[in-house]
C-alpha cells in the first residue's frame, strides 16, 4: 500500500513540475533562458523517492527546495532532512541503490560522462545477507545453503546488471565464494584440503550433487541505454498506447 498511497500523494508534485517545465516553452526558449542565467529542473520519481535534476546557480535550488516544501505541505508531507541533499553531479548521489556521478572517460580527451554504480551501501546490505546466510549453525548441507544463498545474488545481480557493476560483482563473488568454502571448512573439520577440492570445489566450482553456487563475476553487464522520456513497452493498453512517458 505505501508505493500506492505515495503516488496518490505524490502526483500533485509531479503536476507542479510538469507545469513549470511547459512555462518554458519549446526548447529553442529553454536554452535561451538557461543562456540569460536562468534555471531549468526536471523531477524523476519513484514513489516517495526522487530526484530533481537541475540546471542554476545553488541558489536557484535552495529556493526550489522551500518550493517542494511548500508544495508537499498541501497534502501533508514534508521533506526528510536526512535524506535530503543539495549536490553537483560530478560529487554524485545515491538514488534506488544506485550511486549516480559524472565523470570523466577514459581515453575520450577528457569527455565527461554520467556513470551508474551500485552504491557502497547497497553493497554492505547484500554482503551482510551473505554473511548471515554463510553462518555455519544455519544449514546442515552445502545444497540446502546454496538454494537460500542463489537467490540473494541472482536478486541482486539482476537489480544491477545495467549499470557499470563489473568490478562489484568480481568483489561480491570473491566475498562470497570465500564465505561458503570457510563454511565448509568448519563443516568438516576432518577432511584435508585436497579432499575438500575434489569433493565439493571440482574446477573450482562450488557444487553439491545438482545444486552449484551461483557466481556474480559470470554475470553480462548490458548497460542501459539511453532513450530519452519515452520507454517502449511490450503492454498496450486499450487506448492503443504502447509507451510509458517519463516527464
């Protein structure tokens, strides 16, 4: 109910941007304004969660801020302080678990680009999940571990698969394949190494009859690509529409 009744809610924000974006006019007059120093913002929302991207001067967003305040008021809402944050896009931010900034490119002469990387925090949470599955009074076989374990990291590698995740996922898989072998280890204190590899780690695959670990480092990054305010959807409503405006 609560990403229900955030929309409900939230909808009057969305009117109030959609509003002062079509005050600009077409966008031969938006770039005039922005060259006479004026600011332009666009809202992206998710529920109660979103992001107001900007183009001014800092204080044109302090004012923006007392605005959204304002309007929030209306339906009695008001902006957590905690998470609320005033920052340049190449400081970056945290938005969904993702951590958004931009940066420059490698080999492109110093060309500037907007980067997507999982965030430092959604990356503790998923390895504090591993490390409190990979518990050894948890499970009694490897199989009933790893059928809890592949969720977790499917889950999140799916969330994140679009993103410049790479070199997280090499990191998540490295954390949690030592995990489960430490956890073998302490399940069978009797058995030398040579015999744990050949018994469980065969190519140096977690594996317990069937059931193998899923591995993150296997996973194919597709980054997203970019297609503007309108996203194809395969459903069609009744009223023939077959996009999904994001202004």
């Amino acid at each position: 109910m609560s990403p229900l009744l955030a929309n409900i809610a939230l909808s009057v924000l969305d009117e109030y941007f959609s509003t002062k974006w079509e005050a600009l006019g077409s966008q031969w007059t938006r770039d005039k304004h922005k060259r006479n120093g004026g600011a332009v913002f666009r809202l992206i929302r998710y529920a109660d969660d979103f992001v107001i991207m900007g183009y001014g001067a800092r204080k044109d967003v302090e004012l923006l801020k007392d605005e959204v305040s304002t309007v929030l008021s209306q339906v009695g809402l008001h902006l957590s302080e905690s998470k609320t944050k005033i920052c340049h896009i190449e400081e970056g931010f945290d938005f969904l678990g993702w951590h958004i900034q931009r940066r420059r490119q490698r080999g492109r002469d110093g060309k500037m680009a907007v980067y997507t990387y999982p965030s430092k925090k959604a990356l503790l949470s998923v390895m504090a999940k591993v490390r409190s599955i990979t518990r050894r009074e948890k499970h009694r076989t490897l199989a009933d571990l790893l059928r809890t374990l592949n969720p977790v990291l499917r889950g999140w590698c799916n969330y994140f698969y679009h993103g410049v995740s790479s070199n997280t996922f090499n990191y998540l898989d490295h954390f949690s394949w030592w995990r489960v072998v430490r956890w073998l280890r302490k399940r069978h204190l009797g058995l030398n190494w040579g015999t744990l590899h050949r018994r469980y780690l065969p190519a140096w695959e977690i594996t317990d009859g069937k059931v193998e670990m899923f591995r993150p480092q296997k996973v194919s990054i597709i980054r997203y690509r970019y297609r503007g305010s309108k996203i194809p959807t395969p459903w069609t409503s009744k009223f023939g529409s077959t996009a999904v405006s994001l202004a």
